[in-house]
C-alpha cells in the first residue's frame, strides 16, 4: 500500500517563509556593511550602537527562526519571532513609504536582475512594503493556527 501524499498548506507557508528568511539572513549575514547602508537609510531614530547590535542580531535570528520553522524545533517561538520580525519590517518600510524615502529594503539581494525596471520595482518601498504586509499575513495566520505541544504549553504557563 502507498503511503498517501497530502497536500499541508501550512507546510508550504512555512517553507515559503523559512527559504525568505534564510535569503535574507544570508545576503546580510555576506555583506553586514551594506546591511548597515540599508538600515541607516531607514533613517529611524535610534542610537548608533543599536543599528550596529541590530545589523550583528537581525540576520541570525532569521537564520535561526528559518531553520526552526522547517525543523519543527520550538516552531511556536519560530512563529512569534517570525512575526514579530515581520511587524517591525512593516512598521519600518511603512513609515519609510510615508516619508517618501527612495530607498532599497536590503533585504533580498536581487543584482541577477540586473540593473533594470524589475529589480527597481521589487526593491523599492512601495513593494517591499507589500511584501511586508504579506509575510506578517502569513506569519499571523500559521502562528494563531498553530498549537503548541503539552510541554510547550506547560512551559509558558496557564
């Protein structure tokens, strides 16, 4: 008897989001200076030093909530992180689309594209905004879906 293949929507949902999170993390964790470009450009205000911790955290931690995400390894946290990355990326490119800042998101590098109306389009803050609202969709929707093991629930209490 053959096993039978379902399809699981909520599977691919987190593979989408493992293999964004993973090109993203990569691409940053390659080139922190040019990450540092981008997040300055955000012009948020915030210390120096947190744009410096932010640009040494941020591109691991998506490396770690991608991994968790398809691993299953505390996939609840992976969620609440994951969305929790996701609000902030809207927040930031929101108010980055507000201000009227002609700016790239950084977070996908997309230079095999060339130098083109493509590549201008899907870095630019309009539709990384989009992209952001999306992701945070997805992110939302796995994370209220999900239910978390008995030990995990009696770790976080009633």
């Amino acid at each position: 008897m053959k096993p039978a293949l379902e399809f699981d929507p909520k599977a691919v949902l987190r593979g989408l989001l493992a293999i964004l999170l993973t090109w993203a993390a990569l691409g940053k964790i390659a080139n922190l200076q040019d990450f540092h470009a981008h997040l300055a450009a955000y012009q948020l205000p915030l210390p120096e030093a947190l744009l410096r911790l932010t640009v040494t955290v941020l591109p691991w931690l998506e490396l770690l909530c991608a991994i968790l995400l398809i691993t299953g390894g505390l996939r609840h946290a992976a969620l609440l992180w994951t969305t929790l990355l996701c609000a902030v990326f809207v927040l930031a490119t929101g108010q980055a689309w507000a201000r009227g800042l002609d700016i790239s998101c950084g977070c996908l590098k997309l230079g095999f594209l060339g130098n083109g109306a493509a590549r201008h389009t899907l870095e630019s803050v309009p539709f990384a905004f989009g992209r952001a609202v999306l992701l945070l969709a997805a992110a939302l929707y796995l994370l209220r879906s999900h239910r978390p093991s008995f030990a995990a629930r009696a770790a976080c209490g009633p």
